[in-house]
C-alpha cells in the first residue's frame, strides 16, 4: 500500500464521516452504534468493503423518505446487523480455521 492510497482512504473515510454527521440525531446514534458493534463482530473486509457505505446509503434514503430509523433497522439493532453479516467470513470464523489448522489464515 503506498502513501497515495493511504491519503486517498482518509479523504474517502472523511467524507464518509461528513455524510454521517449530516443525518438526523437519531439515525448517527443508531448508526454509530452499528458501527461500534459491526467492528467487534463483523466481516473482515468490513473497513475497505461496502458494508458500512451501503448502510449510509439506506439510512439516507430512509430520511429523504421521512421513516424514524427503527423503522428501517427495527427494535433489534444488534440482530439487524447479524443478518447483515450472516454470509460473511468474520475475525472469529478465521480465528477459529486457524485453531484448526486450515491453510490460507494467517494472511488475514
């Protein structure tokens, strides 16, 4: 990864902050709490991936239609990021290859 890269991820991860601050109270708690919850438990390429962008997209779609944002994600936050997650690798899935010795772990 050059220094080029590194600079570009920071303006994108910028910018993607700057759309989080501009949504409603409700919606950057909750986001932010999915946020919180999805880099303890989450996919591995959830940094670089599409997961988070696209929950901003959804999010952002919700206000613009007028929804409270329990309505989007329902009661059960936590359970609505599981599902979001459900079919991808996680730390924990290649935490436990590695326990089992299986090839291709230790890149990640």
């Amino acid at each position: 990864m050059s220094i080029q890269d590194i600079i570009e991820g920071k303006k994108q991860w910028r910018a993607h902050l700057a759309r989080v601050k501009a949504l409603p109270q409700d919606y950057r708690i909750v986001y932010k709490e999915m946020q919180r919850y999805l880099f303890k438990v989450g996919p591995i390429d959830l940094p670089d991936g599409p997961l988070l962008p696209g929950i901003l997209d959804f999010f952002e779609e919700g206000v613009a239609g007028g929804k409270g944002v329990l309505e989007l994600t329902g009661t059960d936050v936590a359970a609505f990021c599981d599902d979001l997650v459900k079919d991808s690798p996680t730390y924990a899935d290649a935490y436990q290859k590695s326990l089992a010795g299986e090839p291709d772990t230790a890149e990640r």
